[in-house]
C-alpha cells in the first residue's frame, strides 16, 4: 500500500514538471554530478579558511541548488509572454543594482573587487553583473522579436537597444572584464539571429571595441579616480601570450597538472592532490579537479551533457510558437554553454584566466541561481509548445472535450 501512495506521489511529482524533460535531466545530473567535485574541493576552502567542517561547504551548496531549482520550478510556471514586459522592468532594477554595487567601493589591493552586495537579513552575497546579464538578454530578444517585421534603422535603434545595452556594459566592465566581453558577443550573436543588419552590427562591434579602448586609457592615466582590474586584466592577456610566470600562470600550471594526473580513469573520487594547491578549486578550475579525480571519462562527460544542452535549446528554440520564443530561450540559453566552454577551455590553457564558473557544477549561490532562472525559462517556452500540442489533440478528439466538460 505504502508502495503504491510513493508510487502515485511522484507520479504526480513528475507531471507538475512541465517543458522539456531532458533539459529537466541535464540539469538534475549536472546538479547530482556536482556534489562529489564541490566536497572533495572543500577539503582545501576549509583548511584556508581554517574549519575544519568540511560538511557544511556541502550543505552549503545543497542549499544553493535547492533555491535554484525552485527558481527553476517557479519560473517554468510563468507563461514566457509575461517575461517581455517583466524585461521593461527589470532593467532598470539591474541598472540600479549595479549602480549600489559598484558605490560600496570595495578594493583588494587599489583592485576594483565591487561585485557582490550584500542581501540583508540573510548574510549571503548576491553577483549583481550576473542577474543584469540575464534581463540584459531577455530585454534584447523583447526588442528584436518587436522589430521582425519592420525595416530597422540604425539611428532609431540607437537609443531603444543599444544605448540600454552599452549602459549596463559601462557599470559592469570595471570590476568585470569577462562578464562585459562575454555578455557583448552574446548580445550581438543574438541581434543577428534576430535579423539585425550585419553593416550596423559590425558598425556597433567597432565602437565597443573604440569604448573599451578609451576606458583602459583613462583607467591608466588617472588610476586613483575610478579603482579597476585595467592591470590585471592586461598582465593575463600579456603573460598568456607570452607564457611568463605569473600567478595566473601558477593557476593553469596546477590546473594541467590536475588533468595530467588524472589520466583515462582518473584518481578516483576525493582523491585529488592538487585542490590543495589549486586557488578556486571548487569553482573556476573545478574542470581541473573532476579530470584529475574522474579522468577523461568524466570529462568527456561534461562536455557531452553540455552539447546535448545545447542540442536541446535549439530544439526548443526552433519549435517555439513566436519570435519572442524562439530568440528568448537562444539568448538565455547559448550564455550557459558559452561559459561552460570557456572555463573549461581556461583550464588548458585555451583562453587567459577569466574567473567563470562551470555552471551548475561550480560552488557560488548566484552562479547557481541565475543558471536556474534561465533553465526555467527555456522550460516555459518549451512548456507553452507542449500545451499547445495538448490542446491541439483536445480538438481533435471531441469525446475528451465532451469528458472534461462532463
């Protein structure tokens, strides 16, 4: 009997979850796979930061993920129509966010470290830069899937698209090269899948590459009026195309010597030698750490659920009911795989050291958080298909309309 109840409870568990079910199970094991790497690289966060209750780094995490899944969950509920206009006003709430962050006037060493604010009465930060990400992408999709059918201007798109976007970049980009520079290609990649002009895109790909430009030049000539990360964003590029040893350098150093170790099978689970010397073990160079204790099989692993992420938001994207649909899942969704591709690229060596985390396998609560909301919204476009597929079978069958009438 107990068998039977458990049995119809999660059946109803599973039919509450609407959208894309394989999304729905990337995630899940992306989430589940997470546990093991994120505890075993708390063995060194614990002896840095002298506890020795490496149990609490897991529940931590737990917690992480169970308010993002319920971020997930609660999204995927919301019709995606109502995020068009939630992108009018969320904007500016980023807007403002960022602005709060950057006046807290945090600084490590004269660095610009103002990325986090504090939430009050829970004692947890919260990355502003990645929340603005995701509206940023959502008000960008609003606005191309409005101009499908019209001939776009490039002097009225001006102050409806680009002005809000170039905005956000300028309170993002002192404290956050990476972010800024990741976030600018995924809004151009997705103006053009929106249609718009290639001659305006490259128009405005030049002057953002004239703006940071000119910011990098007056952060070096007045470096006391604005504290920024100018310096060490430009010794990571030099010392990566130069290969000198910095301490970056010692970071991707540590990180080749993890997945070297690691070999086919790996080291086994927990049995990681270099998250005692690797700093963010557990959240930029966790790739390292999973190769070395999993090997090439669990990396392998990664990759392929990563793609098959991907695989999957283009099938939603391609079988969304309207434009909004399809650019709204493209633009939250490629970001997710773009910065999975590039952490893991980091630690190889493919790319200078950029300070992204793996998403949902990286420790951090707004990494998790925002990586959820997109998820869920994807999962509510898909959700809207599979409801109008189940209406569209209502119709054809008037004995199972004539049923739920009576």
């Amino acid at each position: 009997m107990k068998e039977n109840t458990s049995n119809i409870n999660l059946k109803r568990f599973f039919s509450n979850l609407k959208g894309d079910r394989l999304i729905w199970a990337i995630a899940a094991l992306l989430a589940i796979f997470s546990f093991l790497p994120v505890y075993s690289a708390a063995s060194n966060l614990a002896y840095v930061g002298g506890n020795t209750n490496t149990f609490s780094f897991l529940v931590k995490h737990f917690m992480h993920l169970f308010l993002g899944f319920s971020l997930m969950y609660l999204m995927h509920k919301v019709p995606y129509r109502y995020f068009r206009g939630l992108s009018m006003v969320m904007m500016p709430l980023a807007f403002v966010l960022l602005v709060v962050t950057i006046m807290q006037g945090t600084t490590i060493e004269g660095a610009n470290a103002s990325r986090w604010i504090r939430i009050p009465f829970v004692g947890m930060s919260f990355q502003t830069s990645t929340f603005a990400s995701v509206v940023l992408m959502v008000y960008v999709a609003r606005y191309m899937s409005k101009m499908k059918d019209k001939v776009i201007s490039f002097k009225e798109s001006i102050l409806p698209l680009w002005l809000p976007v170039f905005l956000l970049l300028a309170l993002i980009l002192p404290s956050n090269f990476s972010t800024t520079a990741i976030l600018f290609v995924m809004v151009a990649m997705l103006v053009f899948l929106g249609g718009y002009p290639i001659r305006y895109l490259i128009a405005m790909l030049g002057l953002g590459v004239v703006g940071l430009v000119m910011f990098v030049l007056v952060a070096k000539a007045f470096p006391d009026a604005m504290p920024n990360r100018v310096d060490t964003w430009m010794s990571r590029v030099e010392n990566f195309s130069n290969g000198e040893d910095t301490e970056a350098d010692y970071q991707i150093e540590k990180a080749k010597i993890a997945i070297a170790s690691g070999g086919i099978k790996g080291l086994g689970p927990g049995k990681s030698m270099q998250k005692n010397f690797l700093p963010q073990s557990s959240s930029d160079f966790i790739f390292a750490i999973i190769v070395e204790e999993y090997g090439l099989i669990g990396g392998f692993f990664l990759i392929i659920m990563y793609m098959w992420l991907l695989f999957r938001i283009v099938i939603v994207a391609q079988k969304a009911d309207t434009i909004f649909g399809k650019l709204l899942v493209l633009g939250v969704g490629l970001p997710i795989v773009f910065q999975a591709m590039i952490n893991m690229a980091v630690a190889v060596e493919l790319f200078p050291v950029t300070g992204q985390t793996l998403p949902l396998i990286s420790s951090g609560g707004t990494s998790i958080w925002m990586t959820c909301l997109a998820i869920g919204i994807i999962l509510s476009v898909s959700a809207k298909r599979e409801e109008i597929k189940e209406q569209e079978v209502r119709e054809d069958n008037p004995l199972e309309i004539l049923s739920e009438a009576i």
